[in-house]
C-alpha cells in the first residue's frame, strides 16, 4: 500500500476477530520493525512475541485490565535494553534513547500491520514490574510499549486532529499562521520559491 494510504488508514485498533494471524504477516511485521532507527545505531530494541493465551491476559492486566489486549491472537511487546547504550550515552541512553528507539519500532509495527490489512493499537498504559513478571524480562530491559495485532472486528472510526496552523511555528514558538490558508501559502509557496521557510 502506498505511504499516504497507510498513514490515513492507521487508527488504534481495540476490537479483534478471533480469526489467527497468519506467521508470514508477523513475520514482516517484525522485519520491517528492525528497520526502525536507534541512537548511534546501537539498536536496543526487543521484540516479544506473544500467543500465550495465559501470557497475553497477564499482560492485559498489567494494562491496568485493558482486556481487549488478551483477544488479540498476537501481542508483539517492543522492549528495550539499556545494556546497549548506556556505555556511550550513560542517563541520557538509558532513559530518552531507550524509549525514542522503542517508540520508532512501535511506529513501525502499527505502520506494517495496516499495509498487512490488520488492525492494531500501542498501548503504553502498564505496570513496568507487571508486564516484565510477565514476559520474564532481565531485570535491566524496560518495556516500551504493548501492542496487540489481529484482524480488526471495530467500524472504520477516525479521531481528527488539532488544527495545523495551531501546532506549527515558524523560526521560534508563538510565530504562527492566522488560518489555514495562510500556512499553506507559508509552507507551500514560500517553499517552492524559497526553501529557507
Ligand atoms: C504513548 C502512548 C500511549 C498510549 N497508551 C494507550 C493505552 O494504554 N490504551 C489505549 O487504548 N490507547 C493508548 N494509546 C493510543 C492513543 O489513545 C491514540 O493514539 C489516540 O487516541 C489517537 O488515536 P488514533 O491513533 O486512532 O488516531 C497510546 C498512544 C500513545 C502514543
């Protein structure tokens, strides 16, 4: 499916059928995950697979009891190791590169399972402690992010957005467009005729 399709179909998915997924689907799902970016390439990320019915409902209860996490046929737990990066970027890697690295992977997955027609929904809403008593996690790898798969079984709902020209600033924070118009004329045609906004 091509980009602008995926982004504009992406929606968190909270509904699953009980139809399976099919290994080749996860396959590339998690493929194209280890395509994410990490800081200075060091690349802490993890992936945990999760078909355990047992696994998968302890995991929707360290979600403080988000139980659709335990209806999806597959939850892919996106972790990171810090062990990877704090010898070259000490707090700043442990903290900020770790979750920054996990987040891209996460990205990636929800991405992937759109293009793979599935559904799926990042859940960072857990219980650190519960979700690694879970997965048995070595006590220095945190989980970054929960994110159940599965074909979805929800009506194609879309949440729209805060409007541009309140998000975007040009140079320094508050110098913004009056409408609409007004940014599009400033990112678009100024930029075409000036690439230096
Ligand atoms: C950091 C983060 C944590 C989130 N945690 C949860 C969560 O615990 N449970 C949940 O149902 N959705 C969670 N979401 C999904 C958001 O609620 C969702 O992205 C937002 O409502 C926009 O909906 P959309 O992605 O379908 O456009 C989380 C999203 C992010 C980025």
């Amino acid at each position: 499916m091509e980009l602008n399709a995926v982004l504009r179909k992406r929606r968190m998915i909270r509904a699953f059928k009980p139809k399976s997924v099919e290994k080749e689907k996860i396959w590339r799902i998690i493929e194209n995950a280890n395509r994410s970016p990490s800081a200075g390439h060091l690349e802490p990320q993890e992936f945990i697979v999760v078909t355990h019915p047992t696994v998968k409902r302890r995991l929707a209860e360290a979600a403080l009891n988000q139980m659709f996490i335990a209806e999806a046929p597959v939850v892919i737990v996106v972790c990171a190791d810090p062990r990877r990066n704090v010898w070259r970027y000490r707090e700043r890697g442990r903290i900020f590169y770790c979750t920054i690295d996990g987040a891209f992977a996460s990205m990636l997955i929800l991405l992937t399972a759109v293009d793979e027609g599935l559904g799926a929904a990042f859940i960072g809403a857990f219980d650190d402690k519960k979700v690694a008593e879970a997965l048995d996690l070595p006590e220095e790898v945190r989980p970054i992010g929960i994110i159940p798969i599965g074909y979805s079984d929800e009506p194609p709902e879309r949440l729209g957005r805060r409007p541009l020209k309140e998000k975007v600033h040009f140079n320094q924070w508050g110098n913004q467009a009056s409408t609409i118009t007004d940014l599009k004329e400033k990112l678009v045609k100024r930029s075409t005729q000036d690439p230096v906004i």
